[in-house]
C-alpha cells in the first residue's frame, strides 16, 4: 500500500495493516494497494538472507506517495495483515493522470 509522507512507521506498534495510517487517495488507486511480489531466498555463499520485494506500476493515476508499505495479505480484515517493510522514497512520487511506477527492492540480513 501506499503513504504518504505525513506516516511515520512504529516498529514496536505497528504490526498489522490496520495500524498503518496515511494510505493515499487518488484516481487510479485502490485502497489497499496493488499486489507484488515478495521472494525469499537464503544465500549461504554470503551467509545472508535476501527479500526481493517487486516492482509495480499503476496506470491513469493521479497521486503523492512517500512510501510503500509492504504486508501479507490473508484475505480478509486489514487487522490480520502482518506488515512486512515499509519502503521509504526519500522524497515523494507524484503521478499526474501518468502511470505511477515504484521500483524493486532487495533486503539483506546478514547472518
């Protein structure tokens, strides 16, 4: 899902969808956000865990994000999705009646 700048995340409160605020409004943009991927993998050459999060993009979308918010979604109430990242641009993404596009990312834990 997408935020805007105006969220600051919790990492001891903030564990479900549900606690996430500031999730953006725009044409084009479901609440909730667009699905992606997320893939594991364990790199045991550089004793590290890899989180690939993939790439999306929204058509015809007019919108200001900061940040993605990354969970698992179990099908049902925002209160049983277990938050995953939450990805910081760094300054905020503007689509004016364009596609929006948030690009891959790779989260290492170094064993």
């Amino acid at each position: 899902m997408l935020v805007t700048s105006a969220y600051t995340e919790n990492k001891d409160t903030h564990l479900k969808r549900s606690d996430v605020t500031n999730e953006v409004t725009g044409t084009g943009y479901t609440a909730g956000g667009p699905t992606t991927t997320v893939t594991i993998t364990k790199d045991t050459t550089n004793d590290r865990l890899n989180v690939e999060i993939g790439a999306f993009s929204l058509s015809n979308t007019t919108l200001t994000a900061r940040k993605a918010v990354i969970y698992k979604a179990r099908g049902g109430a925002a209160s049983a999705d277990e938050l995953v990242a939450v990805i910081d641009n760094g300054s905020d993404l503007v689509s004016s009646n364009g596609t929006f596009a948030w690009g891959a990312s790779t989260i290492r834990i170094q064993n």
